[in-house]
C-alpha cells in the first residue's frame, strides 16, 4: 500500500513540474524569411498568429537581425510579449543572393529543430523577404505567409511546380544524380507572385527557369495526370487544314494551342555504363481546348497533322530546356539517378556529375494524342 501511495505522491509532482503555456500568451510562428545583409548578417522575418479572446485571430510581422539564425529567434523573441513557438511552421522563404551561398547551413538547422516539421514548404524570394512577408494581402487569407503556402500548394497539386517540400528537397540534395529546385517567388502589384523555378547547383541557387520551361522541366521530371499547358506552333503549319470559310482573322497571326487534361507517361533508358546517353520515351494524351485558326478538326487528318506539329514543337522546347540545364551544369530531372537506379558499377557521384552534365545527350521521343477536340467530335 505504501508503495502505490509513493507511485501516487510521485507522478502528482512530476505532473506539477509541467510548465503551462496558455495559448493567449503565445505567438504561433506559420512563416519565417531569411534575408542576407551588405554586412553578411541575416535579417529574419516571422510572420506569427496571436490568439485574441475577444477576435477570432491576429497576426503579426516581426523582423530582426543577427549573425545565425538561432539568434534571429532570440532577437525577434524580444520584439513581442507573446512567447513564440514554432511548432506551426509552414512556409521558409529564403532571399536569392544568400541562397546563392548555399542553403545546406540552414537546413541543417532547420533539422535538428524537432518542433520545426519537415513537411513545410520552402521557396526562394527575389524580393527582400521581409518585403515580401508584409506585403498586401488582398484575398481572403489570415496573413501573407499563409497566403503564400496556399498559394505554393495549389500550384503543387495544379501540376504547375514540382513539389516544395522540405522533405523532398532534402531528398534530393544527398541523392547522387539529381539537384534539388525549388519556387522562386517574386511581387507583382504588391502580392506575391510564383515566378518560375529555382535552379540548384547541389545547394546553391543558380538560376531561374521561367514560367514557360517550367512545364518542359516538369515533362522530363514528373507524369501529369491533369495537367494544361498552352504552346505556339509555326502560324502556317496548319494551312493545308483551314476551313475553306476560313477570313484573313483567322489564317494570318499566331498559332496558339491550349490543351487541358493532359496525361502523360514516361520512360526512360539508360544506355549501360555510359551515364551520358538516355532516351526518353513521352506518350502525351490532352484535350484541346482552344486552337487560334478556323482549323476543320471533323477532318481525321487534320487531327493528325496538329498531332504530329505538337510532337515535333515539345521535342524541340525539351531539347531547348535541356542545353539551359547542361549549361548551368544542374541535373534537377536526375538522369544521374535514373543511371544509378539501373547500374551497380560506374555509378555517379555528387562530386563528379557536375563535370559530366554539359556531356549529357538525351534522345527525345514524343508522342502524341489529342483524345477529345470540340463538341463536334
């Protein structure tokens, strides 16, 4: 008996030793940025939630300055009554010039962090990210940062980016034979905008691939299951199947096709011991939407011949994409690791697939099916 009483007396102290933290005394961090300074200091950003009993929610933006990013915390922590936590932490946005530095010295802090989760998004801001975290936020969202997640997420499941998450930047970043890329984001009339997709050189910020590539990156990198994209054909490719009402408006100008519920399918063949030569097999299959010229699309072999101009323009803006990529020296499709994956010997390493990038030839094969084109098929 006097036993379960000491068991008893005991786990009512520990209980006691407890500390409460109530949740109107706390700043919930959602989004951190992190800036670089002339001085090589940092300026970190957190936009935070307070709880209000009186309102359903606030938030506040807070910026401070320092020489890691541990002490950013201890800075911004003086800044505001509330005692931050960041258990909530979904958005860290990182200025372009400092991840130009390398960006491995801040995720590795942002791992040992256990109360920071590994399934927030990560994004790389050419705008000072404390401009960016206190821009306006005209839509219906608790603030900016907020705002920004959303808005990376939705493009992530709109298969218009690839996916952000730290998790899978981190993935990327050990494996051998891939780099990592991420968001860029930018503002346009004062909101933030995705601007395209940042390019990483191992963890360094190399350059962005604008909105146009993205697409041809994510063909090579990902398989769309709905995805859109709109593309430009020669404007007298399709002459030969214009509608013989067809008016001087819709046989002169530009050649604009917009295609929805594309499905793709992707293979690719490593040639053996050799890491520089694949072939990539892509079956496409879309819904046309909208096409600039009285094309007759009741006609089978006009269907044919848009078939046939679609293969042979994607194949040339894949080509296009990949010299951008051989370049920069950057592999964010990860053919090393698509080698790696089908080879035991004379395997890729991180320290030497850089050198053999620009040597990469990759043989594209599109092909191309239009599965539903207007109410008159």
């Amino acid at each position: 008996m006097k036993k379960w009483t000491l068991i008893s007396l005991t786990l009512l102290l520990l209980c006691g030793c407890i500390p409460k933290s109530y949740i109107e005394q706390l700043g919930i961090i959602t989004a951190v940025g992190y800036d670089l300074l002339d001085d090589q200091r940092l300026r970190g950003t957190m936009v935070m939630y307070e709880f209000d009993p009186t309102a359903t929610g606030t938030s506040q933006v807070v910026s401070a300055e320092a020489e890691t990013s541990k002490g950013l915390r201890a800075a911004t922590d003086h800044m505001t009554s509330h005692k931050l936590v960041s258990g909530q932490v979904r958005l860290e946005l990182f200025q372009d010039k400092l991840a130009a530095n390398g960006m491995m010295k801040y995720m590795d802090t942002l791992q040992r962090d256990a109360k920071i989760s590994d399934m927030g998004y990560l994004a790389v801001s050419t705008v000072p990210t404390s401009q960016l975290l206190q821009s306006n936020n005209s839509e219906d969202k608790p603030n900016t940062g907020t705002y920004i997640q959303r808005l990376i997420e939705k493009s992530i499941k709109d298969e218009t980016i690839p996916n952000a998450l730290m998790t899978f930047f981190m993935r990327e970043y050990y494996d051998d034979g891939i780099d990592p890329v991420l968001p860029v984001l930018s503002m346009s009339q004062n909101k933030a905008i995705i601007q395209g997709v940042a390019l990483f050189q191992d963890d360094r910020f190399v350059s962005i691939l604008n909105e146009k590539d993205v697409f041809y990156l994510m063909l090579m990198k990902n398989e769309f299951e709905f995805g859109e994209f709109q593309i430009e054909l020669p404007s007298d490719s399709l002459n030969d199947h214009l509608k013989e009402t067809g008016t001087i408006s819709t046989t002169s100008g530009k050649l604009l096709l917009s295609l929805h519920e594309l499905d793709t399918d992707k293979k690719v063949k490593v040639t053996k011991g050799d890491p520089t030569r694949y072939t990539m097999e892509i079956d496409m299959k879309a819904r046309l939407l909208e096409i600039t010229k009285d094309i007759d699309l009741k006609e089978e072999k006009a269907i044919e011949a848009i078939e046939k101009e679609l293969e042979q323009a994607i194949t040339k803006r894949l080509k296009e994409t990949m010299e951008i990529f051989k370049e920069l020296q950057v592999d964010p499709v990860g053919f090393g690791a698509e080698y790696n994956s089908k080879n035991r010997t004379n395997r890729v390493k991180k320290e030497n697939w850089k050198d053999q990038i620009q040597d990469i030839n990759v043989e594209f094969k599109v092909n191309f099916r239009l599965v539903r084109y207007g109410i008159s098929e």
